[in-house]
C-alpha cells in the first residue's frame, strides 16, 4: 500500500501515513449522517471503531466530528 492510500470504506480523509492515531469522520447511511471514529495504526488497521448519530444533517455531523478531534484524549 502507497503512502496517502484509503483504507478499506474509510472516509476520504483516513489514510495510512499517519500511524497510530484518532481519526473522524462523517459518514451518510440512509438518510441520516453519522460521525465514525477509529484509531488507525501504520498498516492502515482500524481499532475501537465507533459510530456516533445520527445526526440531522452533514453539517452538525461534521461539527460534531470537529469537536471530537479537537479534544484531548
């Protein structure tokens, strides 16, 4: 696997160059949003993944998901 590569279904903005840390991202099932968040480690191997929702609309998911890689773990 290249630097920069997706993973698996990730969302666009998880890649394997990072190494092991918290990712975010915002996720459309159905009709309604959710915020997906994992540890992705530097083979590209998500742990403790969990979903967060729903949430009414793309933009308070993404809020959400803002806040979420904003805070301290």
């Amino acid at each position: 696997m290249g630097e920069g590569d997706r993973v698996g279904i990730t969302p666009k903005s998880w890649t394997a160059e990072t190494g092991l840390a918290a990712h975010h991202g915002v996720l459309h099932l159905g009709k309604r949003w959710y915020v997906v968040s994992a540890e992705l480690d530097e083979n590209g191997h998500a742990e403790g993944v969990r979903l967060d929702g729903p949430y009414p609309d793309h933009d308070s998911a993404e809020a959400q998901a803002r806040r979420m890689k904003d805070k301290p773990a």
